[in-house]
C-alpha cells in the first residue's frame, strides 16, 4: 500500500528518524503517529518505509507474505 502526498516532502536530515518516538516537526505533534504504525506492521510480519519522490512523499506498507517470498524493496528509508 502507498500513501503520498504532493507537499514538500521529508527532509533528508529527518529521514534517518522518522520512525523513532517523539520525533515531530509539528508545533503539537507528539512524535507517535508513524512509531505506533510501524509497530503494528512489524507485529503482523509486514514493514514499512518511507521515499521523497519530486513533488511529496511517499509511506509505502508491504504486507507480510507466504513463507518462501522475496519482495524487492525500494531505496527509501525502512523503520528497521
């Protein structure tokens, strides 16, 4: 699954820490948003990550598959 938007996009000094708790760049964010997310997918045997694209960004969520499968991931920066 991919969830993008068009704005400016995550910045490259943010990108490494994205997925750690309490790390906003919101006023009144509390920096637990994508840290709970990415705790839910690895549960489920998934990952998810996170790509600048020209215009935006871009969270993309791979479900876990059947033993044996080999995904290719992209480039973009994983919560592992």
């Amino acid at each position: 699954m991919r969830v993008s938007d068009s704005g400016k996009g995550i910045p490259k000094d943010n990108m490494t820490s994205i997925f750690d708790a309490f790390v906003t760049t919101k006023p009144k964010g509390t920096g637990l948003g994508l840290p709970i997310a990415r705790t839910i997918v690895e549960s489920h045997g998934g990952d998810i990550w996170a790509e600048n694209r020209q215009r935006g960004a871009v969270f993309l969520l791979q479900a876990a598959h059947s033993a044996g499968w080999r995904g290719v991931k992209s480039n973009g920066y994983r919560a592992r």
